[in-house]
C-alpha cells in the first residue's frame, strides 16, 4: 500500500533535486523516515550527496560550512521534538550571516500539538525571527496531497535570496501513520520532472559616488570580498581588512591597523568606508562610530550600522578622489605584532595555500588580525553571530566542498564542539583542526573584567581550564593526532592528508 507519507516526501525531494539542489543532510528519526528514505533512494543512484550525521546540532553547521563554500543550500531533514530545537544555533548563524539551509523538519499532525503527546512540541515559530520563510505544511491524507513543486520552489527562492537575503527557510512537515512505504521511490518521479539550473540571487545596480582624500579609510569586515580592495586600490586609501574579510591582498592593505587607531593617525580619519561586517576589535568600532560612514549593502550580512551615523549607503561604492601616497605610507609603518602566537597564526596563514582556512571566532583571529600579511587566503570564520559552536563541523561541511580545510581554532573552541569529531558517516575529506593549545579562555584576559575580580575568581569563571586528554580524544574518534614542538615540525604535520588534529602548546599566561 502507498502512504501518501511517503508520496508527498518522494516527491518533494525530487523536485528539489530537480530544481538543483544537491546537498542533503540527515539525522536518524522515525517522524521524518518518509524524507530520509527518499532521500537514501536518490543517493543511492547517485542523485544528491548525503550526509547522515548522529545529532542535530552537529548536522546542522556541517550543512552550513558546505553551503558557506558553495553558495548552494544545504537541505537539512530531522525528526520532531528536540531534535529541531537542536538546530537553532546553526540557524541563527546562517540567518546572521546570510547561508542558505533549507530545514525540512517533520512534525506530528496539529491534532497532537498542545494535548500531551509524545515527542510533540510547537515547532510553529521555533525559530521566531530568524528565517527567510515559514510554512507549516499539514500532513499528507488520500484525499489532500500538499504542493510539493511550489513548496521546492519557494524555499529555494528563498532560501537563495532571489528578492532579499540569502538564509535559513523551514518548512514544517507534517506527518501522519503509515508513516513510510516502499512506493512510490524518489527515482521514479524524478525521471518524470525536468531539470533546471539552482536559482541565482539578485544583482543591483545600485551606484553611490563618494568623495575621499588623506582623512579616508577603508574598513572591510566578514565577506567584504573583492569590492573593498578594488575601492581602496582605485583611491589609494589604506584598507583594514579583517582575515575572513575576503580582502586582505593588495597593496592597500595594512598588516596592524589597529596599532595605528592607538596612535594619533586614528584622530586624523573623518570618513570610513565599510564593506562586509566588521566584528573584530573595539578600536575599529570605535572609528565608526566617530567618523562620518558610508557602508556598501551586503547581501551577506545585511545592514551595518553600530553607531547609527551612517550617512548613505549602496550596493556598488565608486570614489572620487584619490589620496596621497604619504597617506597610505603612514599606515604602513606599524609593525605587525610578533610573539609566539603571532608565529604560530603566521605559519597556519601562510602555509593555507589553494586549501580553505577557518578561522574560530575566539583569541586566534584576533591574533591573525593584527599580524597576517596580505594574501589571498581563502578563509571563513563564523560571524555573522561570531560564536565558537560547530566550529568542527563547520569545518567538515567547508571540507566537503572539495578542496578539504584547514581549521585554525583554540582548545575551548574544539571541546566545545568535540562531539563533532565523530567520523560515522564522512569518508575521503582532508580535514586539518590546527589548535592553539593555551588551556583555557585566554582571550578574557583581554577584558575589563580581568581587572575587576580576583585572580582566582577569573580564572574559574573565565580561563576555564581544561583537562581533557585531546590525544586520547582524538584516537576515540578516529583521527589522526600530532603534537609538533616547533614551527618546523608545524609545518610539517600540514603536509598530512586526512582527518588530523594538530595540537600546537601555547603560552597560558602571556596571552
């Protein structure tokens, strides 16, 4: 006998596929078998690519890192219950920073909701705020098959930012007993649909003229790309480019900017030129916020405006005007910062070549910030809410892309995503989690409140110290362990392809 279960979940998935969509990623649960047995059919013909991951949480940012490198959405399929909740903090990164996921989250019927029924909760609204698009799709009966083509539809136009921005969608599936069923197979309607090209994002035209000279900078943040250096090469200004700005090449660039907003070069800016998201330092901030701003609209990132004094904004930025080269040259002359951190981020840097780097969004990009050469490094970090969850899994999804990934993280980031380290399911990645080994939140020590409390007392409620056995973690896990003494033997343990941690000793009391 068909379930009708199954009918609608067959044919929703073909027509994704159909659509373009390639990447599927799944969790085992009952309430969603219907999707994960349609999905497994079209894999199996080699169809779509999956991953089947054991928790959400994990599932979720690798889907994430492989839609961060393709620009394509990532389907994510779960059960109901916690197992949707599990999701929210990979959504809310892909809502704040503009990754498509399309969230496919099966669900009892409404009849269940709000009278006491097993893994039953509202998921109508679960993720408030932070999609592109909500349907609450009613279950699948003989007699009413929901719309599975315009469903497809919807959440890829949506989910690609073909009107506004890229992001998260969810459509809400509800599903009633039989719950699954041998026919119809996902591979017999998808022979029967045709095939089109996955929708693009918008393009705008778009075009502000801005007027700079020797009090102009350029600020590129979190996926400012190519633009930033363009503007600031075309007026010779010098550009702060943040390392997972996409802009940190050029002759425009500058190594420690932030030793320069120390000194009185930073009371000579009056105008700043922001591209992307910039998240990392105060000193920056502070600069916009004092400064009169014009900020290039980003499909990535959405508005910026910290300090509320944004004077006009575009999609295209062309200045008028060019600076003196005295300008730029001044900027120049601030040294990169240089200690054993600095060295360790150096190397990791400059030895990313054509591989992937991400950087977790803790002490280490920091470092980076202030040190790395210009180079066109093509590296990713987590801010759009610039937290260190799913780093690891991140980093997988990034490395499923094709052209593996090099991780460059603390030891707090990888224990808190340590349950990511499983291998169940992944095969055939070169996956390299370098880590900056300091025990503990270092980064703290950079805070006021390192200050304000005793030394105990912040050490207990910020440094963290940890003892876990990272080797013996690693070989739980199935990966690869190296914990290299020098930069050399650094440089060395890079060579090595496959599912590797690099345990790199730092300094915990001179961070």
């Amino acid at each position: 006998m068909i379930s009708p279960s199954q009918q609608f979940a067959a044919t929703l998935i073909a027509e994704l596929v159909a659509k373009g969509v390639r990447n599927f990623y799944i969790s085992p649960g009952a309430r969603s078998q219907a999707l994960a047995i349609a999905v497994g059919q079209l894999a199996g013909a080699g169809k779509l690519s999956l991953t089947v991951r054991l928790d959400e949480r994990s599932l979720a940012f690798t889907a994430l890192g492989r839609a961060m490198a393709t620009g394509e959405p990532s389907v994510v399929i779960t059960t109901s219950g916690t197992a949707v909740a599990n999701l929210h903090p990979a959504v809310l990164e892909a809502h704040h920073s503009s990754v498509p996921l399309i969230l496919l989250t099966a669900d009892r019927p409404s009849e269940l909701r709000g009278v006491g029924a097993n893994q039953t909760t509202n998921q109508v609204g679960i993720f408030a705020n932070c999609l592109r698009s909500f349907i609450d799709v009613p279950a699948a009966r003989p007699s009413s098959i929901p719309d599975a083509g315009s469903l497809a539809s919807n959440a890829i136009a949506n989910a690609m930012g073909t009107a506004n921005q890229a992001g998260p969608v969810q459509l809400n599936l509800q599903f009633v007993e039989p719950l699954s069923s041998s026919e119809p197979t996902a591979n017999s309607i998808l022979s029967a649909l045709a095939s089109s090209p996955l929708a693009s994002g918008a393009e705008h035209e778009e075009l502000l003229e801005i007027e700079v000279d020797d009090h102009t900078v350029v600020i590129a943040g979190a996926d400012a790309g190519a633009d930033a250096v363009r503007f600031a090469e075309k007026a010779k200004l010098p550009l702060f480019a943040e390392p997972s700005s996409g802009s940190r090449y050029g002759s425009s660039a500058i190594v420690n900017y932030q030793a320069g907003l120390l000194g009185p070069l930073a009371k000579q800016v009056r105008r700043v030129v922001v591209f992307g998201k910039p998240t990392l330092s105060r000193p920056i901030i502070a600069l916009i916020k004092n400064s009169s701003v014009y900020v290039a609209k980003s499909r990535k990132h959405g508005k910026f405006d910290v300090g509320h004094n944004t004077i006009a904004s575009a999609w295209q930025l062309e200045p008028t005007g060019v600076a003196s080269s005295s300008w730029l040259e001044s900027w120049k002359e601030a040294a990169g910062s240089s200690d054993a951190r600095s060295e360790f981020v150096e190397a990791v840097w400059d030895g990313a070549g054509s591989v992937p780097l991400l950087i977790g969004a803790s002490n280490l990009i920091r470092v980076a910030d202030s040190c790395v050469k210009p180079a066109t490094v093509r590296a990713y970090s987590n801010r759009g809410l610039s937290g260190i969850d799913g780093t690891v899994a991140t980093a997988i999804g990034i490395a499923q892309a094709g052209t593996g990934v090099r991780a460059l993280i603390g030891d707090l980031t990888l224990l808190h995503d340590i349950g990511s380290l499983n291998l169940s399911g992944l095969r055939n990645l070169n996956v390299q989690l370098i880590v900056g080994n300091d025990s503990g939140g270092q980064i703290f020590r950079k805070l006021e409140v390192a200050k304000t409390i005793q030394s105990d007392l912040f050490r207990q409620l910020f440094l963290t110290p940890q003892t876990v056995n990272i080797e013996a973690a690693a070989s739980a896990f199935g990966w690869n362990y190296v914990k290299p003494e020098s930069l050399a033997e650094l440089s060395e343990a890079m060579k090595l392809d496959g599912f590797v941690i690099i345990d790199y000793q730092l300094d915990s009391e001179n961070a």
